[in-house]
C-alpha cells in the first residue's frame, strides 16, 4: 500500500502548485496598469486609452455646467468634466461642505462607469475663488499688476488653491494672461498690463495654484503637486486683449511679429511653469475665428511651443465659430477639434455635440488620432492631479475658506496695488497721509460703503452685485472707521450737497467713486465716464473741503475735467473685500507703491494709446505713481496743514545735545 500514500502525495502537491498558479494568473490579470499609481503617468495614459470605446472617449472630451448634469447623466454619457458659470452655486451662501457635498454627488456617478474615470470640475476662480461666498477675494489683475510683484502673484496662487480645494474643486480657469492695448475693452480689468513683460512676471501666480516645479525635473510639462494644488488654465488664447477699439470678442488685427512680441509672450512663461490647460479666445486673428484656427492651436501652441496639457474652449466658444452663433453647429464640431481644442464647453448641448462628433469620426471626417490626442492630454492632467487615487473630496480644507491668513494676504496686496497720481495742490502741500485724530472728517461717494463695487465683476455673480450682503469683506468706510482715533468723528453722506458742506466744518474728506461692476461685453465702453453721480460728489465735495479722491474701476477713466479741483487721487482698481488695505496707505501706517499698469488717457479720442506709441500724450504715463513713506500718526486740531514742527525741533535739540557732548568729552 506504499505504492498508494506515494500517488496520493503527489496528486495532493499537484493541486496544491495547480491552485497556486491559478492564484497567480489570477492576481495577474485582475491587476489593472493604469490604477497602478507607482507606474509613470504615460503608462498609465497609454493603458487607460488602449481599453477605452469612442463612446468613452468622446465623453471625456465633453465638459458641461452642473445644472445640466445629474450623476446618472455622468455615467451615461461618460462625461469628462463640470463646470460652475459665474454664479452657479449649490445653494445662496453655499458652505465649502456645500459645494464638497455636491461634486462627491457629481463624482460617484463618474465613477461608476466601467473604467471608473474621474470626471474634473472646474471653476472661474479668477480673483481668489470668487463665487463663492466668504471667500477670500483678491484684487483684480490690473490691481496686481500695479504691485510689481510676482512673489505676492505666487503667494496669492497658493491661497487661491486652497480655498479652490477646500470646496472639493481641483481646476481653475485662471490665470488670464490677456494684453489689454485698449481700456475700452470690458474685460481690461482682467488684464495685469498693457506691457507684456508685465503680464510676463504675472505668470507666478502659476507655481502657486500648481506647485513649483522640482529642481531637476523637465520644465514646459504640466505639473501639479498635492491635495492642496489645482490645475491652472493660461487664457485666453491668443489675442483677445487686442481687438479692434476693444470690443470684446472682436477682431485682433496685427501681423504675426505683433502677435507674437505683444500677446504670445506670457504663453511661453505659463507653458515653461508647468501651466496645465490653455483656454482659447472667442477673439479672431485677422478675421479668423481662434476656435478655428489650427495654425496657431495645433500649429504654434501645440507643435512649436510643445504644450502637452489640454486645450479647453471657452463657454459655447465653438458656437460662435459661425454667424449667427450656432447656425452650422456640425461644422463647428469639426472646425473646433481639427484645429486642436480637446475639451468643449458645452454648457447645456451635450447631447447634440456628442451625436455630432461620433457622426464625424465613424464616418473619417475626423481621425481616431486627433480624438486620441485630446484624450490623452485630458487623461494626463486627470493623473497628474491625482483624481484616480483621491477622486473624492474631503473636508479637512474648510477651514481655509476666506481665513484670515488669506485676508491678510489680501489687505497686503490691496495696499502695494494702489497708485497714488497726485498728492497736493502743488509740491510743498501734500495731503496724503492723512491724520488719524481729527475733529470731523467727511466720507462721501456711491463706492465709500458698497463692498460689490469694491469687487468688481466675477463676484458671487457673474456681473458681480451692489451692497453689503453678498459675501463678507470689508468696505471702505468700514476700514476708515477701524482706523481713525476714537475721538475723531466720522461723517458719512453718500452725495453731500453744497449746502450741507458750507453748514459743516470738516478737518478733510474722503470721495470714492468709479464704475458699476461689469463683467464681458456688458463692460464694453466708448466713453469710460464714471458712474453718476460721482463727478457732481467730486465736485461739490472737493470744491468744499480739502479731500482725497478713490477711483474704483477696472480701468482707467476720464479724470481730467476734475483734476484740478482734487487735492490727491488714488486708483485703487477693484481691491476686493479687503478694504482695509485702502486704510493702510491713506492714514500713512504703510506707504503707497504702486505704479500704474496701463497709461492713463487725457481723452478717449486718443485710444488706443500704448506706452512706446508715437502719439503718446497720457495724463500719467504707464509705470507712473507716486510714493509715500509709512508714519506714526498725527493729529490735528485746526485742519490738516498742521506739521510736527515741535517733533522736528526736539529732534535737533537732541542731536544737538549729543555732539556737544562727543565734543567736550
């Protein structure tokens, strides 16, 4: 019976090394290469792509606005990406778990589909993450690029990033590297400068929404490092800034030497940080739609300057490639993705541009190679932000929304974009900086206590608001009264007239006036005058009392006709909600430093007028800005032409006094 122990010892080990090889094979193919996060990213890419159908494809190429999305919609149609437009919110005063709540909702549908590819929100976070209430919200570009100051850009791009991610957000179509030549255009404000090599240093703003690229690794690859980052998005390309007397959407008309030293620029500097997506202008180039033009998309952007992130359309941007807009949508399909755009923002039309671009590939009008591409580019930024590993938000970053950190940061920017253009009637009478303790002061103008004016356009809504009510900040009037000496009385009257002035004594005043907030076409604007009734409040106000003039617009505007009746003006831009860094500069705890980012017009028959232009005749020249040096307060009892004479004589008495001793000794 030896015999039979022996055979059944070998069949046992048999079906144990049997098993055990079905184990292996079975671990081997249950293994999936591109949810292996230790492969490289082009692997995981090539791997993903390679299991994918056209049906699945096309899906990722498709991004729509979450009011048109369910989270059976994303598993049906396999959809890449969501969008909130300016205003589209969960709820009225949506909380950061709000807004988590919501695209986890969104999310779980995309990851029910077969491959499970994470869908990618994205959001015009455009001045901190402005729609959003409590937010942190930061001055407009044209705010910023009067700073100077890139490492303040970066700095702001990593606090943007987290109240982006605090929101369970992880893309921001942001930043707008635009070249504004025109201040009739509605969206100059979105501009950091009319000198490209401004918007140039801008690009900082970059390694603070993305990450800094490490030392060593390949520059000009999109790169985004950590939970606490977001892809940035370099628009809107190219031109858009130039068009033809600064109607938006409107013609560029420059030859190619123009366009690539004026408005290509800033696109070599984003590419080379590591700029994740491109948004193309709904602008033309010399009467040729930029959605359509496959010369500079695919030709430059993509060929020459090797971009190897996702080109995105900007919203019902394909639409508009025809007139009337939408009138051949197939063609605009087509004219759209052979020029190079890989992801389409179609808001509220997925289903007709999904019919339409699979009629287009399965019947060779366009390659398999081409919807490739675009994919492989969504795929890759989708790696790179690490969406298959974490594609649920958490809320361990709530706390970050509108913290006090990032309001800081925000007073300080507001305080180095101010530019002071005059400070005294003449030289030996400034004015600015003003004194804390006074008797009675005066603070006047429809801007003085209105924080959506202060804020400007892409706030909470996309034309932005009026009043104190949509998000929380800090008005003017409310950082004059936060500064001031407890004894001096503050005045506000929103448009004094001449007789309550002459009835009242003030020590000085402070006028803030400009534009209504606007965003898009509806800023578009031939006579840049200044919202009535703030050129009668000038008037009466200074042609009463010695006064400070704040001018909030995203632009420069007609100043001239009341220069001279104005003792100092100050372009504070679109500050945001930090008010307070108005305050900063005007009662002298900081000194002003900003220089103007764009020239200042005598007159709107001279536009367009661009620093270096022949023509050049600016009632302050771009680069222009006064200066003051940060003081202790002073006081005054009989106006504010008082000086610390008895400070000064003290001083010498004790310089004196010590080298009369060095002397004698």
């Amino acid at each position: 019976m030896k015999w039979v122990g022996r055979v059944w010892m070998v069949w046992v080990w048999s079906v144990v090394i049997l098993c055990g090889r079905r184990g292996a094979l079975g671990k081997e193919e249950d293994y999936v290469k591109y949810k292996d996060p230790k492969q490289p990213v082009g692997a995981r890419v090539e791997d993903l792509l390679g299991r994918m159908t056209l049906e699945e494809k096309i899906g990722q190429m498709v991004q729509i606005e979450r009011l048109s999305a369910t989270p059976d919609i994303m598993k049906d149609y396999k959809i890449g990406s969501l969008l909130s437009g300016g205003g589209s919110v969960p709820l009225q005063k949506a909380t950061a778990a709000d807004w988590v709540n919501m695209i986890n909702n969104f999310q779980n549908g995309s990851l029910s589909t077969r491959l499970g590819i994470p869908m990618i929100y994205g959001i015009d976070a455009v001045h901190g993450h402005n729609n959003v209430y409590n937010a942190t919200i930061f001055p407009h570009n044209i705010g910023l690029g009067a700073t100077r100051d890139p490492d303040l850009l970066r700095r702001i791009g990593d606090a943007t990033a987290l109240e982006i991610r605090a929101t369970g957000i992880p893309y921001t179509f942001a930043p707008c590297i635009a070249v504004c030549r025109d201040p009739r255009w509605g969206r100059c404000y979105e501009s950091y400068s009319e000198d490209p090599k401004v918007v140039q240093e801008m690009t900082e703003i970059i390694p603070g929404l993305q990450g800094e690229i490490p030392n060593g690794s390949r520059k000009g690859v999109p790169y985004v490092i950590g939970k606490n980052k977001v892809a940035a998005c370099a628009k809107h390309f190219v031109g858009d800034g130039g068009t033809t007397k600064g109607i938006n959407e409107n013609n560029t008309l420059i030859d190619m030497h123009g366009l690539l030293s004026i408005h290509m620029p800033a696109y070599y500097d984003s590419i080379i940080k590591g700029v994740s997506t491109v948004m193309v202008s709904y602008s033309s180039w010399n009467d040729k739609k930029m959605h359509a033009n496959h010369e500079l998309i695919t030709g430059f952007l993509k060929g020459t300057l090797k971009f190897k992130g996702f080109v995105i359309s900007d919203w019902q941007g394909i639409d508009r490639i025809t007139y009337p807009s939408h009138s051949n949508y197939t063609y605009s399909v087509l004219a759209s993705v052979q020029a190079g755009i890989d992801m389409i923002m179609v808001p509220f039309n997925h289903t007709e541009f999904i019919d339409d671009l699979t009629y287009l590939v399965k019947n060779n009008f366009i390659t398999m190679d081409r919807i490739d591409d675009a994919v492989a580019r969504i795929l890759l930024i989708k790696f790179n932000l690490g969406l298959f590993e974490s594609p649920l938000a958490d809320l361990s970053l709530v706390n970050e929304l509108g913290s006090q950190a990032h309001r800081d940061l925000a007073r300080e920017a507001v305080r180095k974009s101010l530019v002071l253009l005059k400070n005294g009637k003449n030289a030996n009478e400034s004015l600015l900086p003003l004194p804390k303790k006074a008797s009675k002061i005066l603070v006047a103008g429809s801007h003085a206590d209105n924080l959506g004016y202060q804020c400007g356009g892409w706030t909470i809504g996309w034309q932005g608001f009026s009043g104190n009510n949509g998000t929380r900040g800090t008005t003017i009037l409310g950082a004059i009264n936060a500064t001031v000496d407890k004894d001096t009385e503050v005045v506000y009257l929103e448009n004094p007239d001449s007789k309550y002035l002459k009835s009242n004594h003030f020590d000085y005043a402070i006028v803030a006036v400009g534009e209504h907030p606007y965003t898009e076409t509806a800023g578009d604007s031939d006579t840049l005058t200044m919202a009535d009734p703030g050129s009668d409040t000038i008037k009466n106000v200074c042609g009463a009392v010695k006064c400070a003039v704040i001018i909030i617009s995203g632009r420069p505007i007609v100043m001239e006709p009341y220069l001279s009746g104005i003792d100092a003006l100050v372009a504070a831009w679109l500050p945001g909600s930090e008010g307070q860094g108005v305050a900063d500069a005007l009662f002298g705890d900081y000194g002003f430093m900003g220089q103007l980012p764009r020239t200042w017009f005598r007159t709107v028959d001279q536009l367009p007028m661009n620093v270096g232009d022949s023509h050049y005749d600016p009632l302050f020249p771009f680069g222009f800005g006064l200066t003051t040096k940060s003081m202790v307060a002073r006081s005054v009892s009989a106006g504010v032409d008082r000086r610390p004479y008895g400070a000064v004589a003290l001083i010498f008495l004790l310089v004196g006094v010590y080298f009369q001793g060095k002397f004698l000794a």
